[in-house]
C-alpha cells in the first residue's frame, strides 16, 4: 500500500509515577547543570554529531528500495516496544536504532546478501550493544528475544553479528542521537517550581519523547541532524504546554549555538513535525492517523498500541521453543 496506516494511540507515555521513573532517571543526572555547563555539553554534543549520522544519502537509498525500506521500519518498531517492554531508558531505543541506521548506510545494500532475517539479526546486536554501552544490568540474549521475532538467534551467532557491528562502526559506540539533547535541555528549563509547573514539565517531558520516537519512523525527518530534531521537539511540545512569550527565551537558550543553516533547517523540521501530530494528540479524544507516504508493502501492517508500559521486572513466558534457532 502506498501509506502507512496506524489508528493505535502508540506513542502515548501514562502519567503515573511507576511509569514516568524510568524516563527520568536518565533525565535528572543533568538538573543540578548551571547554565554555562549546560551550553558547553550541548557545544560539545553538535561537535561530534555528524561523526555519529548515518552516510550521506541514506534516506534517499532507503527509498530507492522497497525491501529495506520495509526492513528498516519493521526493525525500528522493534527496537522501540522491545524498550518498553524490558523497560529500558529511553536513550537505549535511539542509541540502537542510530547503530542500525549506521551499518546499513555504509553497506552496499543491493550488493550485499541482506534478508529479512539479517535485518533482524542486527537489530538484536544493535539493542543488545546499546544496553551494555548504558545498562549495569544487561538483559540477556533470551529476554530481548522474547518477542516481536519468529526465530531465536543462537548466543554465538548474536555475538559474531555484535562483533561486525562495533568493528564496521569503527568502535565508535557514544553516538550523540536527539535524545542526548533531550537529557540535557529537558532537565535545566525553568518553567516554574509549582505543582502545575512541575506537571506541565512532565507532560512537556513525554510529548517531546513522543515526537522524537515517532520520529525515528519518519522518512521525511531521517536527513536533519540529531540537534534539528531535538530542538524541534521541544519547540512543538513547548508550544502544545506552555503557549506563552517564554517559549522564545526557552528556544533561544539553544537556537543560539546555531548556524544559520541551522537555523533554516529548524524551521523546515519545525514544520513537519507540527504537521505530525499524528504521533500523539494530547488534546484530542480521536486518534489521528499516522500516514506516511512511503511505499510499505501490503503485508507490512504493525499493531502500535502500547496498553501498558513494564514498570518492574515482570514475569514473562519463555520464547516460544518451536521457534527454529539460528
């Protein structure tokens, strides 16, 4: 089919406490930041962005072939419920999908032998290594297996794939993605100190992540850089929870370590995003649609719903046994 259609209320983030700990606790490691710390990590952070981008023309090479196009958004989407499901920081979902985004842009697609299977061999390495570079606890091969995949990769097979994986990215794992600015601007915006402050700063919290996330399914926003993105994010969820003058003091905080290529490329990305309240819309009772024109074929149709969000270590069923291994 020619568009993408998803009538689930997806990316929706629950208020309650247990739920919203988890996406804190990488957020309030920068609260205490003074306002120079604050500009001199996000200097540090646009730095090094573009060494951690896939190859130029990426998106353009997705497009041009249906297959992976088709691999690449099934892949992602995995990567994303997997987090939730193992209730792993936000951050692992777009370290794991920034390596996959790496490894297939600097590999010739149509000259390699990729397969469906391939593709998701290398999403399990992805999320696997993006827990061990985040995660004191890393959740074994078995657990990040446990669903969302019709085969079970061996250990050994998991970890040649691992191997490839860092060797190909060079070993250059610290990938700077739009949630690293996240971390970083989310936790130091003086929005107030009342209860209502602090609940506008949560909902501001999850509306960004939302966009962001649904983010990582969007074609059109894959050629903008990680900052672009970041900044985006937050202006449109900025303007949804706090529509007043302050957005432009809390935006200029930022928006002045740009260019203006940057600053054009902002307005642009702006621009869709706003347009892509089909991700999430808070206001609303009705679920938007996600329409994404981009050629899915027929049979590739996710369920997006997230009914409830893991806030603790849960008791799961094994992986399916009649599952071949490979």
């Amino acid at each position: 089919m020619d568009s993408l259609l998803c009538d689930e209320n997806w990316l929706s983030i629950p208020d309650d406490q247990c739920q919203q700990s988890n996406h804190i606790q990488g957020l309030e490691k920068h609260s205490d930041l003074s306002n120079e710390k604050v500009s001199e990590a996000l200097k540090i952070c646009l730095e090094k962005e573009s060494s951690y981008v896939p190859k130029a023309g990426y998106a353009r090479q997705l497009q041009s072939d249906n297959d992976f196009l088709s691999a690449r958004f099934r892949a992602v989407h995995w990567l994303i419920k997997s987090c939730i499901r193992m209730n792993l920081p936000y951050g692992i979902a777009f370290s794991a999908v920034n390596y996959l985004d790496r490894f297939m842009s600097v590999n010739d697609l149509c000259k390699m032998e990729w397969n469906c299977q391939m593709v998701k061999l290398l999403s399990v390495a992805c999320l696997s290594v993006a827990s061990k570079f985040t995660e004191m606890s890393v959740p074994p091969f078995r657990e990040i297996q446990m669903e969302g995949l019709d085969h079970s990769f061996e250990t050994s097979t998991i970890q040649r794939m691992e191997l490839s994986l860092l060797q190909e990215l060079g070993w250059h794992m610290n990938s700077t993605t739009p949630y690293s600015y996240v971390e970083i601007m989310l936790p130091t915006l003086d929005i107030g100190s009342s209860l209502t402050s602090q609940l506008h700063k949560d909902q501001l919290t999850n509306r960004v992540t939302e966009l962001l996330l649904g983010a990582l399914l969007d074609l059109k926003l894959m050629e903008y850089q990680p900052s672009i993105l970041a900044v985006s994010a937050l202006w449109c969820s900025l303007e949804e929870y706090t529509p007043s003058n302050s957005n432009i003091h809390h935006l200029n905080n930022f928006t002045k370590l740009f260019n203006q290529d940057q600053k054009d490329d902002l307005v642009k990305c702006h621009s869709i995003m706003e347009r892509c309240e089909a991700y999430h819309c808070p206001s609303s009772p009705v679920t938007v649609l996600l329409k994404e024109q981009i050629n899915i074929p027929d049979d590739c149709i996710f369920d997006l719903t997230i009914r409830k969000w893991p806030c603790s270590n849960m008791d799961r069923n094994p992986v399916n046994e009649k599952n071949p291994r490979i």
